[in-house]
C-alpha cells in the first residue's frame, strides 16, 4: 500500500513531462518548458520528502531559480543541471519503478496469507513481509542516488544562499547605521545643543542676576543628565553593557523583568561558565528583545516563554507567547521607519540571523500561540 501514492504520482509526472516536451516542440509552446520543469520539480521534491520519511536521512535539492523574461527562464530551465537530473530520474523510475512495484504487488498476496498466518497464528517472525521493506528500501536509494545534486551543484546553491544572506546582513547593517545616527542627530545632539546654550546664557546672567544664572544651571544638569540617558539608550542598541556583564542568560532575564509580561526563562547546558562568541550572544539578546516586543505590543498576551539551549554545534532560543497569533512579516507593525517595510520584526529577525548562517523557524497560527525558534551555529 506504500507504493500505489508514490507510483501513481510518477505516472503523474511521466504524462506531464511529456505533455511538456511535446508541447515544446512546437514553436508556441517553447514558454511551457520552464513550468514543465517546475512541475517536475514538485514531484521530485515529493520523491525528497518520501524518501526522507522513510530512511530517516534528508535528500538535498539545489536548483536554479527560473526568473526574469521567457527567454531567460527557457535558458535557466536548459542549462540548469538539475534540470538533467529530474529528467534522469524520471527515465529512470519508467523502469526501476514500474518494475519494483510489480515486484511489490507480486509479493503483497502472498505476504498477507503467509505472514497473515505464520505471525497473527504462530506468533512467529514475519518471512514476506521484510522482503517488502527491502523493495521499498532498494527504491529509495536508487531515488537518492539519482535525486541528489553533485557537490558543484551544492556548492553553487550555497554560493547563492551565502549572497543572499551577505544582501540582507549588509541591509541590516545599512537600517542599523541609519537608526543609531537618526537617535543621536534627533535625540542627543539636539540635548547637547540646548544644553549648551542654556550654559551660555547662564555664563552671561551669573554675574548681574546670581539667581537666574543658578536656576539656568540647574536647568543644564537635568539636560545633562538626560542627555546621558539618551546616549546610553543608543550605547544599548548597539551592544548591551548588560550582555558584556552578565552574559545571555542574566541579559535575558533582565529583558524577561522589563517586558511588561509575565515571561519565564529556562536555561539547558548554559551553567557552566562558557560563553558564546559576541556576535552570536548579542544575535540571541537582540532576537529575544524584538520577540518580546512583539508579544507585547501585537499579540495580546500577558505571558511569554524564553527557552535557551546550548549544544555543542548550535545555541538555540525558542520564544513563545500565547497570545492572538496571527504574525505576518509584510502586514502588520507601525512601519514608521521608511526605510524598512512593515512588519513585526521578523524581517529584522531573519536578516540577523542569517547573517550568522542561522535559522529562524516561525509559527504563529490564528488564534495563536506564536512560536519563534532560532538556531545559531556556535564553535564553543
């Protein structure tokens, strides 16, 4: 029964291709080639995830994206070597799998009246029914073997990957730049301005009018002092000095008290005094401040979870909230930056993390609960 999804499937893509290539012959059809090759592209990636499901072991995939005019995808579609590959294994599976599958049906008759009685009877071990798995067993490594890129192939979607996420570190980067010199142009250079004028004018009254040029002083501390405040507020957004001093997990805790919700913080395998690079710890601090944030503003949640775990590979932070639900990327924030597009924070997020070759894992369903886990590569 394994076998009848999967070989219809193929069936599937056997009529489609050939549909496609017949359709391409002619002069008019040429623009069906890149779908056609999409389309197969599904299959084969339905091939991946079955094959997965079943031998417990992920099958990589690496193609060219098929973008631009008509003429540049016809040229993505033929010289991509994925293209070839699919095609390879779609020849192939007219044969290997037609074949395996009778094999499988040939075997299941039997293997339900001997196994049938010599295990639900005897109580003994199954005779047939391994040989099925052996078949099934046999398709998916062929399917692997055909299915998975070459390392050119691999190494060029990565070459890709590593651009991509080289464009988005370098936005970031640029909207981070922006940000910090908006605060202190907007923020504390206005207050130092101000604060140095009302200086001045108490530089000039102190010696006529001792009291007015008092008062003006007084003035001039409490805007100093506000004016520190201000630039510790933009020293934080570039790298908390709680970070440096009480390391991820005391930053987070003390992000947990200041949120504004009721947020419980756990820790696995942080406890014994190694730290993670700088750049990796303030990623997580930064992904926990824009999530709680989020909860409190957007969600309407009153409680949040934080979990930490450090493995030897990795440091992994989970955010969850129970609130609404719901978060869209696109749709939903202040966007009062005109710079960024509108959203909750999770672009931020994402660009953050992929700079660092992390991943971010997003679940937010209507009616919640919201679920952010992000993994970042650590060498410890």
């Amino acid at each position: 029964m394994r076998h009848s999804g999967p070989q219809q499937a193929r069936g599937h893509v056997v009529a489609l291709f050939l549909i496609g290539l017949a359709a391409t012959a002619l002069v008019v059809g040429a623009g069906m080639l890149p779908e056609t090759v999409l389309t197969v592209r599904r299959f084969a990636g339905f091939e991946r995830r079955r094959v997965a499901a079943w031998t417990g072991v992920e099958v990589p995939e690496a193609y060219a994206a098929l973008t631009g005019t008509v003429v540049e995808r016809l040229r993505g579609a033929a010289e991509d070597p994925g293209t070839l590959r699919d095609l390879r294994w779609v020849g192939a599976q007219m044969v290997y799998g037609i074949v395996l599958f009778c094999v499988a049906v040939v075997l299941w008759v039997p293997a339900i009246v001997v196994d049938g009685l010599w295990c639900g009877v005897l109580g003994r071990t199954p005779l047939v029914l391994p040989v099925l798995t052996r078949v099934a067993d046999l398709e998916c490594a062929w399917s692997r073997a055909l299915l998975t890129p070459s390392p050119q192939a691999r190494l060029a979607r990565r070459v890709e990957q590593l651009t991509e996420t080289r464009a988005g570190a370098v936005a970031a980067h640029g909207a981070e730049l922006r940000r910090i010199e908006r605060d202190l142009h907007d923020g504390t250079q206005a207050s130092l301005v101000s604060l140095s004028m009302r200086i001045g004018l108490a530089r000039r009254a102190y010696d006529t009018d001792p009291v007015t040029g008092r008062a003006l002083l007084d003035e001039a501390q409490t805007q100093a002092e506000e004016a520190l405040t201000e630039l510790r507020h933009v020293v934080r957004g570039i790298h908390p000095p709680v970070l440096t001093d009480r390391g991820l997990e005391g930053a987070v805790r003390a992000l947990a008290a200041s949120s504004g919700l009721d947020v419980d913080v756990s820790a696995d395998g942080t406890d014994d005094g190694t730290r993670a690079p700088a750049a990796v710890e303030a990623a997580a601090y930064f992904v926990v401040a824009e999530a709680l944030t989020n909860a409190a503003k957007h969600s309407g949640a009153e409680r949040a979870s934080v979990t930490l775990t450090r493995t030897p590979r990795l440091v992994r932070v989970r955010i969850r909230d129970e609130g609404r639900g719901g978060a869209d990327e696109v749709l939903t924030g202040t966007g009062t930056d005109p710079e960024q597009p509108r959203g909750t924070g999770l672009i931020g997020i994402r660009r953050r993390v992929a700079a660092l070759d992390g991943t971010v894992r997003v679940t937010s369903p209507a009616g919640g609960p919201t679920d952010i886990e992000v993994e970042l590569p650590c060498a410890w």
